[in-house]
C-alpha cells in the first residue's frame, strides 16, 4: 500500500503512475494499527507489489492477478501498439489464448512485437485488422514460436497474403481465413504450412474446385471448410472413376454447405468410327466406299464421333477418391434439393464408402443402428437400394464395353456393391463363366441370365450356391422370387447349373 500524495484526491478505480510503475486504486482508507489514509494500489506489474490486499490477515482489496491470466480477449478495445517495453510479459506472462481483433493494428511487425512478450501463446485472433505485409517474415519467426492457430477472417487478404504471412508462423496447426477475397490459390512452397491440419476457407469467391486442388499437397490436413466458396462441380485426378485421388491424403472432414454443386455434368466424348459388320454384312467396310471416298481411306481411320451425355451425381461420386474422408457436410446445395431428403441422404452414403458422419448425423451399419428419425442414414440398407435401382442398368450394358465404361463413369463404385460368381454346370463341365451381378438380382432372373450362358435346349435349369469357405456343400436356390443376397452369396462363390 501507498500513502497519498499531498494535493491529490483520487477515488477507488482510479490509475495511478509512482516512480514509473502503474496500476488501479482499489482501497482507501486506514490499516491498523498504523494511523493515517492509505492507498492499496494493484499494480500492473505483479512484482512491484508486497502482498495481495492483506495485512495483518485482514483482507482490504482483491488483486486482479494478471499474471495468472491464461485466456485474454481486447476486441474492440482500440488496441494499437504493444505498450512499454517488457510490460505485456510482466503483466500476464502465461497467456494461451490471445483475441486482439477489430482495433487500430496497422502492421505485422507490432502483432509480432505483442507475440513476442506472450512465449506461451498458442491461439491468436487478428480478424478486422488491416495489417501491412513485412518485408522479411522470417525475422519475426521467433515471435510465433508457439502459435498454433491463426483466426484473421475479414483481413482483405488473398491467398498470396497469407502465404507470404505463413513463413512468420512455422508450426501453425489451424488457419482460418474466411471471408476474405481469396479467388485463386496456390500450392504452400516447400515447409510452409506443412504441419496444417485445420484450413477455414469459408466465405472467400474461389467458384472454381481446380483452385482447391491445388491445395492437396498439404500432407496432414485433417479439416477443410470450403463452404459458401460458390463451387459447382468436384473434380480429383485420379487413374479412374473408382481409383483413389493422392490429393489430400488426411483429408477426414470436409464441408462444402452452401455451394451451388449441381446434380449432373453433361460429359462431351469422342470415339473412333468406324463401319461396322452389320452395316455392311456382304463385303469388307472400305470396299463399300464409292470411287471418291476411297481416296480418304487413310482419313477414316481418323473420323470421330461426338456424343454428349449426363452424369448424374458426379460430384458426390467424386468425393469417394478421396481416401480418408469420413465426415462430410452438403448443405444447402441443389443437388441435395432434386430428391427427398431420405433418397439424398441414401444417395451420398451409397456413393461414398468410408463416410461416419453425414451432415452431422451418424452413419450406422446398418438399420438397427440408425436414428430413428433419421432411418435413411444406415449404409447396408442405403447400398442395397443403390444397387437395386440400378442393377438392371448394369445388367444391360455388361456385354458393352463403351455403355460399361459410361455406367461407371456414372456410379464408380457399382463393382464393389456386386459380387464376382462362377458359372458352372456338370452338363457342360468344360464351361466356367465369371460374371458380376448385383446381389439384389431376383433369382428367376438368374435363372433366365443362366440359360444365355448354357445350352439347355430351352429347358429351364435349377441352380444352387457353393461357397468358397464350404466347396463340399451345395446350397439350393430354389425360391425364385427371392434375391441373390437372401442366399448369402460371396465374392467368388459357385453358381452350379443343371437342366
């Protein structure tokens, strides 16, 4: 405590200066058994102090105990510089958590002066700042030794901005940037940003998915937010339709709500012509061409045809390349409109196999499991219907290779939801058939499938099931109104045929 100054009058709240040092009047009166008015002062730098607001075990005033401050939030406070030198560390060294968004912060070097005092900080804020850029970021690499995550919405930045900002902050785990005027983007150079696992791009007009590739080079990115980037379509490279991207390969939660991703992309391809057999069935193809024509038999070997035609879902099917997803939001986008949301909810858990979480909600394995008011949300009975709905589809284009190669494009995972059988038949022992059928198909369809596959002379066969875990045993499949799956057919199984 302090005895007052002569000539002055101050009152409890008052800010008090002595001999450099400052702080907040919060008692005045006496202290026995000393005579006269004192001042109990809580200073701003804890060491200047004696005690804590007790003598002689009577207690006048609470300190304020900046230094134990590990959480500290100065938005809106009109904050403009760092302060004395050494003071902010003196004041409350132990800080974590440090909001200084929305004041009058006008540069990167005075974020990095305040960093700099606070050793510990790990989670900074300095959205609604306008912060001029520093020539040389790794100087003031040391004031963010801590950071791990970085919050600057609304900054006015574009992705350039930040990438010359990220060389100050070497061990960032989160970055969120939104609502920013980000529209390209570009691959972090070698050791910037390479230990981030959350990105918050929401809000920023990127529109184009290629540009969100060009990210995908950030090895342990768990968390994407691209919602309300203005998307249409999702694209990965990838090998094929069914093939895994190697773009994000940590990639486990991503949310792309309010977007503008569509039901379908109209796809334009090319194919080789070439006069078919059935056009010409009495003489070879180039010989049917008249006199002029004969002198462009080179030039027809190159002819084309262009065809366009619909894929339905792509970008959902799109989603399924990347390797580790698990939990996806898709929101508020017209793809999620065109159906019930019970057939959207089925449709996505369908086309993407490794999904938890959708939209918030669990995805069960099967329907036990599954939220009673959110039933569609269970993958067994999701993937069942899928295959269901589009099994004749894919029974219709299995001895087509380019309506094959168009139904993929379409539903990419169709060949994992079927299962690979062997035709065989003791009546024609030397006849082994592998074929692929949806394990919905009715088994009178089967039976109808078997006798293209075998002479039977028209007679309708009998079937049975031979599972590769049990060779000596023959199941029969003798209800023909059931499905394939009733009789627990597997990958590789025997259907064995007789008439």
């Amino acid at each position: 405590m302090t005895p007052p100054e002569s000539g002055s009058d101050p009152s409890v709240g008052s800010r008090l200066s002595c001999d450099g040092h400052i702080g907040t009047l919060l008692y005045i009166g006496e202290v026995p058994p000393t005579k006269g008015t004192w001042f109990g002062v809580d200073w701003d730098d804890p060491s200047r102090g004696k005690h804590d607001g007790t003598y002689h075990e009577v207690k006048y005033f609470e300190t304020s105990q900046f230094h134990q401050l590990t959480v500290v939030c100065v938005r809106d406070h009109l904050v403009n510089g760092p302060g004395p030198a050494g003071a902010l560390q003196a004041l409350c060294p132990d800080v974590t958590e440090l909001d200084i968004s929305r004041n009058l912060l006008n540069s990167w070097r005075t974020v990095a002066q305040i960093a700099a005092q606070l050793k510990k900080l790990q989670h900074l804020n300095v959205s609604e700042n306008r912060l001029q850029l520093v020539d040389d970021p790794l100087e003031h690499q040391g004031s963010f030794q801590s950071l791990k995550q970085l919050v600057a919405w609304d900054m006015k930045y574009d992705w350039s901005h930040f990438l010359a900002c990220a060389r100050m902050w070497p061990d960032i785990e989160e970055l969120k940037v939104a609502n920013n005027n980000i529209t390209t983007l570009e691959s972090p150079p070698c050791g910037v940003l390479s230990r981030l696992k959350h990105l918050d791009l929401h809000g920023n007009n990127i529109q184009d998915w290629e540009e969100i590739n060009k990210l995908g080079s950030l090895n342990m990115l768990e968390y994407l937010n691209a919602s309300s980037i203005g998307v249409s379509r999702i694209h990965f490279p990838a090998a094929s339709s069914a093939a895994k991207t190697h773009l994000f390969p940590a990639l486990k939660h991503l949310n792309i709500d309010n977007n503008n991703i569509q039901e379908s992309a109209s796809i334009l391809t090319a194919i080789p012509w070439r006069p078919s057999v059935s056009q010409y069935p009495d003489s070879n193809p180039l010989e049917t061409l008249s006199a002029p024509d004969k002198l462009f038999t080179a030039l027809y070997q190159c002819l084309t045809v262009n065809f366009e035609y619909s894929v339905q879902w792509v970008s959902v099917s799109e989603l399924n390349k990347l390797a580790a997803l698990e939990d996806l939001k898709l929101r508020d986008n017209p793809v999620t409109n065109l159906e019930k949301m019970e057939s959207t909810v089925q449709i996505i858990i369908a086309r993407i196999a490794n999904l938890k979480m959708l939209n918030a909600e669990a995805v069960s394995v099967d329907r036990k499991g599954a939220n009673a008011a959110f039933i569609s949300n269970d993958r067994k009975g999701a993937e069942y219907d899928y295959v269901k709905k589009h099994g004749r589809e894919w029974l219709s284009v299995i001895d087509s290779e380019a309506d094959r190669e168009r139904f993929l494009t379409q539903h990419p995972r169709f060949p994992e939801l079927i299962r690979t059988l062997e035709f065989v038949s003791p009546n024609e022992p030397e006849k082994k058939i592998v074929q692929k059928l949806p394990r919905s198909i009715q088994v009178n369809k089967v039976v109808a499938f078997a006798k293209q596959l075998f002479n039977t002379g028209g007679k309708t066969p009998s079937l049975s099931y031979v599972d590769t875990k049990l060779p000596d045993t023959e199941v029969p499949i003798d209800n023909i109104m059931r499905d394939l799956k009733f009789y627990s057919v597997e990958d590789g199984g025997q259907i064995v045929v007789r008439w």
